[in-house]
C-alpha cells in the first residue's frame, strides 16, 4: 500500500456545493465551520480517493464521512454506503448524526447490530437501504444468508478502526470484503495509526490511499485538565464520592471490568448518588434505555466499562473518572475523549494504586502535564511521574 499526502483543504461548508435543506440541518446543529480533521478529510473524500484519517477522539470525524456519503447520493440515485463499526452503540449513534443531517430527505437506513431479530433486518437490507450500518460480527452472519446484500455499495466507511482487530473482527471483515462486487471508495478513521489500522486498511483499500494525520492526533485535547490521585484500592469508593460532590454536570466512572462495574454502580446507589450502569452483558435494549436516560439528564453519574470508552458523544459529560485502568493504553485516550470535545472543557481523574506501576507506565504518555496528588502520604509508592515514558 502506498500512501499518500494530501494539500487540499476545505475551510467553509459552503465550498462542497451541500443542498440548502443540509446546509439548513448544519446550522440547525450548531456547525457552522468544519473541524481541523474535516477541513483535511473532505476535500480528500469528495474527490473520490480512498483515505485514512488520524485524528483525536471528538474531533468530528462522524460529520467528515457522513458529508460525503450524502453528497454522493444526491449525485448518484442508486449509490449505496456501508459503515462499519466497532459496537451496537456506536452503530445507533451513527445513525442518529445521518439523520439529524437529512431531515425529511427520503434516505432509507439499516442498523445491523446484535441483539435485534435476525429476520427483521435481513428483511431490510433485501430492499436495498441507501445507508446500512453495522457491527463486522452481525454483519457477517445475515451475509451467510444472502451474499447480495450489499451489491451497489460504492462508499465503505470503517470508523475506529483501531479497534477493529483487538476485537477479532478480522476474519468478519475479509469475509464481507469477499461479498462485494465492482469498486468503492473506503474511507478509514482511527484514533491512532499502527500495524493493525495498517491491516483493515489493506483489506479494503486500492494500491494508492491518501492518509491525513490532524495535529495533535494521538494526544488528548488541549482543553482537558487533568488529575492523577495516588491512593490504596480500599480508598477508591470513599473517595469516589467525594469527587462526585458538587458536580453539576453528566460524570461517566470508568471501571476495569463488569464485576468492577456492578461493584461501583452498587456503592453510588446505596449513598444516594443518581446513577445507573452499563456493561456488555446488558441486554441492547436494556443498554439502549440507560445511554438514552443518561443523555436526557435522568441520571448524573453513568459507570460503565470500557464497552462505552470509543466513539460515543455525550455533551453534557464535564468529568471522567478512571476508577480503574484499562487493559489497553490506546483505550485510556479514548476514555478522557468522552469528555473535552468540540472544542469544550472538561476534566479527567485517574485514580493509580500501587499495584498499578506496570499499566500506569504505559498510561504516561497521555498523562502529560497531569497534576499528582497524593491524600495519604503514608502509602508508598514507586517514584513516578506523569510524564515518565514506558519502557521499550
């Protein structure tokens, strides 16, 4: 594969021709002038050239493919587009940023994700949705099915493809690649470029792949502040609590795994703290309901593990705490980027223990500039600093 660099920029919305109703939903959004990521991505996607693009968490990369998906199909009245995704969640918010785009605009769309009926949408995608977006796994099964589900797509969209192959979803991607006929243009984000996006991008892409990198990729946001508490696990929840005090905004409490997850959202529940919990074993409607209430203000604090650290967009979050930290590094990024975004504020507290010198050195690079405190100055710990580098 050989890559690209790409000159083009695209600095107003109006330079991509949009048709006054998307042009009025914009607007009616809040956007009025691209992001640095869409000010690269969309000239580069407009022109019909597949791309990958490296860009921070909330940089809006969603609006950077779903623009050229619609301009597309206004010029091509049978052109399909297909995105993939890492999580149901991520499919229906999606969905949601494509239809707050096009309005009363007769788009068909299919959600393809688990924990809906099989045979329902199969039976969508048999009449050939404009826009299908999916899990690889779920998709891969209803293709078993009908391997002419996806005939006309002319656009492919794999969004945090970084997460793609730690989640195994590699032998689902080769095998719907194998479904599809003719060309198409891929167009591939990921929070970071490694040996693996290298691999979804080659089992997509054409020889020739334009690839744009957004300052400060790979980075948290300039406008996050951040926080490390060095204590014992036993301190955790009583400090936990004292943290959520006198926060006036959304909160999402990252834990390191479910039985962390039920442990925490328990604890907050008995001391009166409104708060809910999701984690992979929840059923998606069940799932669906709790990000719903979150998003509504029904609730202030969301725990929940690293099933809601990618992707989703929940504007009101003024906080992120690591209760515990993640198994994989990239994850702890995305985690931090669930707040801070569009150009907001926001703040992140990681709570380290002792027992966490191993994930913590790995962790530091994205600790950069982190204030330290440590409430008990009996406990010891390693010497560590925030901007140590892990070693090789």
């Amino acid at each position: 594969m050989k890559l690209l660099s790409s000159e083009l920029r695209l600095q107003q919305f109006s330079e991509m021709n949009l048709a006054p109703p998307l042009m009025a939903a914009l607007e009616k959004l809040g956007v009025a002038t691209p992001t640095p990521v869409q000010i690269q991505a969309l000239p580069v996607a407009l022109s019909g050239a597949d791309l990958i693009a490296v860009a921070q968490t909330g940089s809006g990369k969603t609006l950077a493919f779903a623009l050229p998906i619609l301009a597309a199909f206004r010029k091509d009245p049978l052109g399909r587009a297909l995105v993939l995704v890492p999580s149901r969640e991520m499919a229906l918010q999606t969905q949601r940023v494509f239809e707050s785009l096009w309005g009363d605009t007769p788009y068909t769309c299919v959600v393809a994700i688990g924990g809906v009926p099989d045979n329902k949408q199969n039976s969508q995608l048999k009449k050939n949705p404009r826009l299908v977006i999916a899990t690889p796994g779920r998709l891969n099964d209803l293709l078993s099915d009908n391997k002419l589900l996806l005939q006309r797509t002319s656009i492919i969209v794999i969004d945090e493809a970084d997460r793609m192959l730690d989640l195994g979803f590699a032998p689902q991607l080769k095998s719907i690649k194998s479904t599809l006929r003719g060309t198409w243009q891929t167009l591939l984000f990921s929070a970071s470029f490694s040996r693996d996006v290298e691999t979804v991008a080659g089992i997509f892409m054409r020889e020739e792949v334009v690839m744009i990198r957004a300052a400060l990729a790979e980075q948290p946001v300039s406008k996050l502040k951040q926080t490390v508490v060095l204590l014992t696990e036993a301190m955790k929840k009583d400090r936990l609590l004292e943290d959520l005090k006198g926060q006036s905004g959304n909160v999402i409490v990252f834990a390191g795994s479910q039985e962390s997850c039920l442990n925490v959202g328990s604890h907050l529940k008995q001391n009166g703290v409104s708060s809910d919990l999701i984690h992979g074993e929840l059923a998606q409607g069940h799932r669906s309901r709790v990000i719903r209430d979150f998003r509504d203000g029904k609730f202030r604090v969301l725990v929940t593990t690293d099933l809601l650290a990618r992707g989703l967009d929940f504007p009101s979050v003024e906080l992120v705490i690591n209760y515990d930290l993640p198994f994989q590094p990239e994850d702890f990024l995305h985690r931090i980027g669930r707040t801070a975004r569009a150009g907001r504020s926001g703040t992140a507290l990681t709570y380290l223990t002792p027992t966490d010198n191993k994930k913590k050195a790995l962790i530091a690079p994205y600790l950069e500039g982190a204030r330290e405190i440590q409430p008990d100055s009996r406990i010891n710990f390693a010497k560590h600093r925030p901007s140590d580098k892990p070693r090789k």
